[in-house]
C-alpha cells in the first residue's frame, strides 16, 4: 500500500477537468448563425459562440471573447458555461486568475447535477483550490461524479477509498472505483493493478462484484426515461 500511495501522489496533480466540449454539431461554418443567435439571448449559442473563440473554430482564438459569452450563458444558469467559466477563472484564461471565483462557478454547475464541475469541485476541496480543504466534501462531489460515469472522479474516488481521504479505508471499493475508470483512463489502469497485488483473493473476487454492481447501477441511470 505504501507504493500505492506514492503512485497517488503522482496522479492527484492532474486530475481536473478540462473544459466542456462544444455541444454535438458546433462547427466552424456556423460561427455568423451562433452569433446572431447569441445576441437574441439564447444561452445555448452564447456557449457555442465562447466555445468557438475559445477553440479558434470559425474564427480568431479570442480567450477575452470566449469569457464574455460563456459568462452571458453562465448568468442564464447553463451548466456546461458555468463549467468552462470556472475553468477559465481556475486557469486564468482570458481573466485574471480567481480560485474562489472559480469554486463558485464549479459548485453553480455541480449544483445541476453537471458531472465535470462535480468532479473539479471534489478536487477543489480535495486540494484546497478556492476553499478549505475538505476530504468528506470532496469524496462527495467525487461520489455524485463517479455514479454517473465522469472517468477522473471514479479515479479520485478510488484514491480516497485507497488511502481512506473522507472515507473508511477499503480497497475493495477502490478496486472497484479504479476498474470502472480503468476503462477510460490509462493512469486508472496501472493504479488498479497495482493495488490488485495487495488484495487477498476472496477480496479480489470481491471486488470484481463490486465492479459489475456499479456498471449495472451506472448503466441504468444512463439510460433515458420512457413513458
């Protein structure tokens, strides 16, 4: 375990979300049609208009530009703007630098059940970005990631089942919570294997259970409500 620690260390750095992509068909062609739309208030453009300043897509990258629409959306409560303006308070992206203003962005967005800014908002708390440290409140905002399928908040949570960082140690749930990430995120496959080589093997099969319990649970609140 005490090699399975350092690897931890290792990893935690990284483990914040990018920005949100664009939504499905935002394409540069479409740049003039965004911003028409964006201007008549509708936020859904308004974050596609940020997104393409932001990425350079149908025109010039303008980070300034890109702040100023993702905020207009922001203000209208459109989670994936109040993400990318976390982000870019959280990097200094065409703004000053602002942890806090950043946490408040995450948690905006956390709030609507958004995935990522749950999952930035966990690693905030985890590591003191913008707030107090807070082991409990950042394997919180892990957990409500992780159970909808964000890879890098099933890869924090397995770290903090691993290292009992809010919760009871238990690497059983670790295994688990690392298996699920392990299928996206290369980082999360070498971190369960190495903890496999601590586990007992009715623990191993243990934890396999645990695994397919969580895809099945994931799976099922993916899928669409029918009438």
């Amino acid at each position: 375990m005490k090699r399975f620690r350092a690897a931890v260390s290792n990893f935690i750095a990284g483990l914040f979300s990018s920005r949100a992509a664009a939504p499905k068909g935002v394409v540069p062609g479409n740049f003039l049609e965004y911003k028409a739309r964006a201007e008549q208030g509708d936020a859904e453009a308004q974050f596609s208009l940020g997104f393409c300043y932001d990425d350079g897509r149908g025109v010039a990258k303008n980070y300034r530009e890109a702040v100023k629409w993702y905020r207009k959306a922001a203000e209208q409560n459109y989670a994936p703007a109040q993400f990318n303006l976390g982000y870019c308070y959280a990097n200094g992206q065409g703004v000053g630098k602002d942890k806090e203003e950043a946490v408040k962005w995450f948690r905006k967005a956390a709030e609507q059940n958004y995935a990522p800014a749950q999952s930035n908002l966990g690693y905030c708390y985890d590591n003191g970005r913008g707030v107090e440290k807070d082991a409990e409140e950042a394997t919180k905002w892990y957990r409500k990631a992780a159970e909808q399928g964000h890879p890098e908040a099933q890869l924090n949570l397995g770290y903090c089942y691993a290292n009992g960082q809010g919760v009871e140690t238990d690497i059983v749930e670790a295994y688990a919570w690392l298996s699920m990430a392990a299928r996206a995120d290369s980082d999360a496959a070498e971190s369960r294997d190495l903890l496999r080589r601590g586990l007992t093997p009715q623990q191993f099969t243990d934890a396999q259970k645990r695994a397919k319990q969580l895809r099945l649970q994931i799976a099922a609140k993916s899928k669409p409500v029918t009438a």
